[in-house]
C-alpha cells in the first residue's frame, strides 16, 4: 500500500483530536474532508493543483489537509497572519490555484503539478523561514513526509494511548508535519490549543474531556515562558511532570533553559532538529537524551559533515549535508536554486553544526551565525550562551557586521531585564566586558553592543539576525 493510502486509511481507525472542548474522532474528520475534497471539485480545483489554506480555526486546518489529500491537490498551508504582501509573494511562487480562507479565491491561470497517483506526488509545499532572503516554496511528496513522520514518531515511541498537546501553528513541519501526521499515523488523540499560552499548557497536562497531554512539542521560546510561568507558580510543575515526552526544535535550545525544565519537571527534553527541505533530519534517541546536542539521523537519512572543500570531518565543525527520502522534490519554479543546492545528491544544508562520537550539535546558519573575524571563525551560539548567563540580560543575539579592519566584527543585540532596563551604556559595556572575558577568549568578545525591547523572530521563533544587522548599520551612519 502506497504512503498516501496508507495514511487516508488510518483515518478508519481510533484516535481523533479536541479543539474547544469538541471532539473531533478520525471517521468524523474524515467525512468532513470528503466534503471539502468535494466542494474542491464543484469548483474546478483538480488533482495536481495548489491549494493555498488560510484559516483561523486549527481542525478546519486538518480537514482542509485530509480533504487535499482526498482530491490529490497540494496542500499549501499560510500563516493567517501574513500581510497581502506576504499572502501574494504565496500565490506567485506556489502558483497557487485557489485559496481556501474566509472566501473562496480561484486563480484561473495557475499550472497543475505533474499528477501520477503515487508516493512521489507532491503533497505539500511548504515555505523556507525567510532568515537569509525571501522565502522559497518547497515541493514535498507523499513519500518524503509520511515516510520520515512514520520513521520519527515510532523513534519517539509514540502509541494510542498517547495524547498530544498542540500549541504549534499548522503552517510548518514542526506543527502540521510531525503534530498532524503524527497524530495519524500512529492513531493517538491531540489536543488543538491554538496560540500558545502557557498556563493553558499546564491545563492540558491536568486533563481536559478524560484526555490529559502526555506529550508536547515546542520551539524554545515556548520553554523559556514555560520556565518562567513554573517558576512563579511552583504547583504547576506536577501536572506537567505527569507528562511523558518533551521535545524542542525550529530553533537551538538554551542549555540553561534544559537544565532549568529539568529540574523543574524532572523530564529531559529531547531536542531534534529539521528544516522546511529535508523534513526531521536529526534526532536524539529516546533513551539518550544529551544536553545540546540534536542528535543521529531519523530512518533513512544519511549525512555528512564537511569541511570548506566538502570533505568529510569525523569528529569537529563543519557544514552539514544530507541524503534521503525524506529530501524535497525541489524549490518550485527555481531549477537553478534547487540544482546550486544539492552536489551529488546529497543537499547542502547551509546549517554549521559539530560532531562527537556520530551525534550531532548545532552551530549555527553559515550565513549568519558563523562570523569571520581576524582570520578566526566564531560561532555566534557559544557567545549566546555565556552572554546570557549575565544577571542583567533577558534575551541575547549575536552577528557580524562589516568591519574594514577584521572583515566582520563581533556584535550583540542585548534585550535587558526589567530592573537593568536602564543601565547607562558605558556601565553595561564595562560588566559585559568582564563577565565575557572570564568566560571568552578575547577575539570572541563583543566589540558593539545593541540594545532592542525585543529581538525580531519569525514565526516559529527563530531570530531574524539579517534584520538585527540592518538596525545596526543604521545606527552607525
């Protein structure tokens, strides 16, 4: 049976999921998704052709999915967000047939994808984060996502008995590609929460309609307010610790904040880690839990760590690439960009990352988080972490600007703690200054500091440091 029908066929099955106290069993979100598959047809929308997905409402978000699936369209998930501006850059580089929101939008010219009928269809696309230029739509096939799903929740021991709880926007495969196929693959129950809120997190894990969470996937900003909630209300910590599995990704997680849920929950969260072309490359084993590290391939993935000349590195810092079925089909529209992105095979990441004894950390973007400084290369994420360390700071990113003298140089946007908020500039430069030199080598040190109320993020959390540069030239002209 091929991927496609195999997953349309758990839908037969038990298992279902909650949005606002409403039950939603499979076979009910089935027949709903046949409805959908069907109003698609009335209105000229065939297999092969991109449906763009724009709603509030996180199970309409699942039907919409199922429905797609049911008439062979792609599905193409937006963030409700976005600006038109946005919303169109979507239209153009998916070419999208129609869009499925408040009304009903049909674009008469757009080309259908190639339809076959089998697992190499395209099922999805999905869009790049945006951290390095616009974002890029990425073909998916049936086999690429359910594939790796299947591989990473059986790693993860997921089971019907479990119970997920979904804080995650659908329009990543963070939210919609391990959350909601999951969930089906392998016949368990999910709790849609919509926006992330985390004393509604704890409430989950307490219990809601007999079905309390036993598991929660979440980026870590949602961790570090989780900690930040639990620390100002100590009894919430036992309904979580009731909880079962715990996992972090889209972005690195602070040792810190791992350490902190640990002792405050008594669970280990499990870090992974993924992007929008490669699906969930790398996780670490369910019973081997290490602190910084994202782990060993998922199912049939293959990697590489390679050196400036693309040779391999066994133990150290490098560049990562990977190999898969799990891969995607490529960038639509972009033959060019999606040829430059792979070499024989194998598909060039542009993630930094380092490896011990075959698991795997993350270092950083190598356009954004590597800075090359005096002929050294330094990662931004170490500094990150002993930055934020510092009593004074709340929230820390660090990049490299132009400097004529090293080529880049060392700079952190500061996010300062309510009682520091005022701090004179030559005081917090002096005590950042120290504190960095007890903890850096000298060429590590920021030479500029910038304070922001907030970092910039995208939506799934990251830092968008491309823009941090750019209030950061402006200051300097």
């Amino acid at each position: 049976m091929s991927w496609r029908k195999n997953f349309l066929k758990s839908l037969e099955g038990e298992g279902g999921f909650v949005e606002d106290g409403q039950q939603w069993p499979f076979r009910r979100v089935l027949e709903s998704a046949q409805e959908f598959a069907e109003s698609l047809g009335t209105r000229g929308v065939d297999a092969g052709d991109t449906v763009g997905v724009r709603l509030e409402s996180p199970i309409a978000n699942v039907i919409a999915l199922v429905g797609n699936y049911l008439r062979g369209c792609v599905h193409v998930p937006i963030n409700t967000r976005y600006t038109q501006r946005e919303v169109d850059h979507i239209v153009e580089e998916a070419e999208l047939k129609c869009i499925v929101g408040d009304e009903f939008t049909l674009f008469s010219d757009s080309p259908a994808s190639p339809y076959r009928g089998d697992d190499e269809d395209i099922a999805i696309i999905l869009f790049t984060s945006g951290t390095t230029g616009r974002p890029k739509a990425v073909e998916l096939s049936y086999r690429a996502v359910l594939s790796n799903i299947d591989a990473l929740t059986k790693l993860w021991r997921w089971t019907p008995a479990d119970t997920l709880v979904l804080s995650l926007p659908l329009f990543h495969v963070h939210g919609l590609g391990i959350g909601v196929h999951g969930t089906i693959l392998r016949g368990c129950w999910a709790q849609l929460r919509g926006a992330f809120e985390a004393e509604d997190v704890v409430s989950a894990f307490e219990g809601e309609n007999g079905r309390a969470g036993s598991i929660f996937m979440g980026v870590p900003t949602m961790y570090s307010r989780l900690i930040t909630h639990l620390e100002s209300k100590p009894e919430a910590c036992k309904a979580l610790s009731r909880g079962r599995l715990f996992t972090s990704g889209s972005a690195p997680l602070s040792t810190s904040d791992f350490d902190a849920f640990r002792r405050l929950t008594g669970h280990t969260i499990l870090e992974r880690y993924g992007m929008s072309e490669t699906m969930l490359t790398l996780s670490n084993l369910y019973e081997d839990r290490r602190r910084g590290m994202v782990g060993q391939p998922v199912g049939d993935t293959e990697i590489r760590v390679v050196d400036e000349l693309g040779q391999d590195i066994s133990d150290g810092i490098g560049e990562l690439w990977v190999r898969g079925s799990s891969l995607m089909s490529g960038y639509r529209g972009r033959p060019e960009e999606t040829k430059a992105s792979f070499e024989n095979g194998w598909f060039k990441t542009g993630d930094m990352v380092e490896i011990l004894d075959g698991f795997v950390s993350i270092v950083g973007r190598r356009s954004t988080d590597i800075i090359k400084s005096g002929g050294f290369k330094i990662g931004a994420r170490e500094i990150e972490e002993v930055i934020r360390e510092h009593e004074w700071i709340a929230d820390v990113a660090v990049f490299g600007a132009s400097d004529t003298d090293l080529g880049e140089r060392v700079v952190a946007a500061l996010v300062l703690s309510g009682e520091h908020g005022h701090l004179e500039s030559e005081v917090l430069k002096s005590g950042l200054d120290t504190w960095c030199r007890e903890h850096l080598t000298g060429y590590k040190i920021p030479r500029d500091l910038l304070v922001v109320d907030a970092l910039p993020r995208n939506p799934m959390g990251k830092v968008q440091k491309p823009r941090l540069k750019e209030i950061y030239e402006s200051t300097r002209t």
